[in-house]
C-alpha cells in the first residue's frame, strides 16, 4: 500500500504539506494542494484514518441524535446530514432518543463515548439548561429546529407560529369559518407554536377561539383518525381542520373518507410539514413547508465550521409557506 512519504515525494512537497492538505486545512497554496491531491489520486492512496485521528485527536465523526427512525421528516433530516458530512469526508453515528429524557441522555452518552467530535441534535426531551451544559463541557453542539437562548449560533429553527398562521388564513381566505384543529403533544414547542398562529389568525378574522374545536394529538396518524372522531362527537359543527403535522392530517383524510366523507368538498383539510406522501395520500394534500432538511444541512455546515474550521455560509432562521394541493376548497355556504 503506499504510504505519505509517497505522496510528497510524487507531489514534490514536504510531508507537512500533505498531512495539511489531507485534513483539509484551508493554508495550502492551490498549486500545491492540485499536486498533493493528484499524487493522492495516482497512487490510490487511502489515509490511515486511526492514524489521523491520533495525530489531530478527531475521529472525523459525527453523533446525530433524532427522536425515532420511522418518520420520512427524520428520514430527511438524517440524508441531509449524512450527505453534507460526507461530502466533507466525514461519517455520522446515529442514536435514538424516543422523546424521552432519559432516552435522549443515554443517547448523548453513548455518543460521546464513540468519541464523536460533535453532536447534531433533534432533540425535544432535553432541557435548555443540559444543552447549554452539554455544550459548554463537553463537546460542540448543533440543535435543528429548536432555539435554545445562549446557544444562536448551534441552532437552526423553523417559524412555526407563522407556519400554524398561514395555514389557517388560507382556509379563512376560502370562506371557511367553523375551523377545527388537532394539536400536537402540549409539551411541544413546535406544536404551542403552530396552535398560537392558528389562534391568531381566527383572532384576526374577528372570529373566536373555541377549545371544543381544538383537539390535543401526539402527531400520529392514529391521533387524526381519533381526533378526527373525537371533533364531530363534540357535535359543533365545522367544515375545515387544521392538523399540526402531515401524519395526523394523513388519519384524518383516511377517517374522513371512511366515515363517507367527500372530500374535499364535506371537509377541507391542512397539515404541516410537507413530507414525501403529502403529494401522494388522496385527496393530495395541501400543507405547509418545514425545510428540515435545508435546516439538518445547516447544522451540518455549522459543525464543519465549527469543528473542522471551513468557512460555511450557515443560515439559521427559515421561514414557512403554504403548499396548496387539492385537500382544501372554497366553502360555499
């Protein structure tokens, strides 16, 4: 196998040089660095990456920590990681923290006993106060779709107030005026978020609040078929629901149609999120965006900005918007 010495001498360098082109340190003349790269990619060469680690300390990976696998929204998150990370030849270890506390701390543990050189972190069991600890003792941090005060810069989040806004004013603007809504869990703050834009947006059209009308999920699809049932055993009428994710929008549509509904015509419905089968289930639905995955890449880029010292544009606010399907229709009455 050929070996560094190789290398520099086929590139004509010192040793020093290749070591800093081979950890991708951004003082190497490009002149150089071409050399070095082309005696990498003539003679096959494979760097040792134990070796490598001991000499930097850094494993070159990543600990990604998502609340569960079967979910295409954490799906995207994790492709959209894995891809940044690798791209910058770096790998990722993934552990799950089941929205759980105790969970996500053993997780975290675990992690950080693989000696991962950061973490990236969808975690929603997790007190601001560990994170903030974590961070500051024991390794770099990246948290997707949540703010935590102290830590703007490691964190990349989502508007979902606006998110739960616009999706209720667009069933408003269709002429909709008894608007339901399943809610995610209340200890989520994305999901206190989207129900505070849903009542704003009813506030604003001069209509009131109703809590007969709002039904607390855990953004499952079993819980929009529940929810769904629950909503018209309340026996208040209503011709249009919000859900606070596409699962639970995803069981209400499939009650609904069960129940004889025609839809969209006996109900309109919205979710949030917009994941892969938004734009399959029938009627295709109309839901709001939640870049996940451009947020998951931002963490990333943090990361090799932070840790690996690149120079990444990291973009740490993203803004919603409404994606109109076929599930909502003017009402008529």
């Amino acid at each position: 196998m050929p070996t560094i010495y190789q290398v520099a001498e086929r590139a004509g360098v010192s040793l020093s040089t290749v070591s800093r082109v081979l950890n991708g340190k951004a003082s190497v003349n490009k002149v150089l660095k071409e050399r070095v790269d082309k005696a990498v990619k003539e003679l096959n060469y494979r760097p040792n990456s134990v070796a490598r680690s001991l000499a930097n300390s850094r494993t070159d990976s990543i600990g990604v920590l998502v609340p569960e696998l079967n979910a295409p929204f954490f799906g995207d998150l994790m492709q959209a990681v894995e891809s940044t990370l690798r791209a910058a030849d770096k790998h990722v270890i993934i552990s799950v923290g089941q929205n759980c506390v105790e969970t996500e701390k053993d997780a975290v543990e675990f992690l950080i006993s693989r000696n991962c050189d950061a973490l990236i972190m969808h975690a929603e069991a997790l007190s601001d106060e560990y994170l903030l600890e974590l961070n500051q003792s024991k390794l770099p941090v990246a948290l997707v779709n949540r703010q935590v005060e102290g830590l703007p810069e490691a964190c990349t989040s989502l508007d979902n107030e606006k998110g739960g806004y616009l999706a209720t004013r667009h069933l408003l603007e269709l002429g909709h005026k008894d608007i339901a809504y399943i809610s995610g869990p209340k200890d989520k703050s994305d999901a206190s978020l989207r129900l505070q834009g849903h009542k704003r947006a009813l506030s604003e059209a001069g209509l009131p609040v109703d809590p007969q009308l709002i039904f607390n999920g855990d953004y499952s699809e079993e819980d929009g078929k529940v929810g769904l049932l629950e909503l018209m055993a309340r026996d208040i009428p209503f011709t249009a629901l919000v859900c606070a994710n596409d699962w639970m929008a995803s069981g209400a549509l499939s009650c609904a149609r069960d129940l004889g509904m025609s839809l969209p015509q006996d109900l309109s419905i919205v979710g949030f999120d917009d994941v892969v089968f938004a734009h399959h289930v029938f009627p295709r639905l109309t839901t709001v965006s939640n870049p996940i995955a451009e947020m998951a890449e931002m963490s990333a880029k943090y990361i090799l900005n932070k840790v690996y010292g690149q120079a990444n544009e990291v973009q740490h606010y993203f803004e919603p918007s409404l994606v109109v399907r076929e599930s909502t229709v003017k009402h008529e009455g």
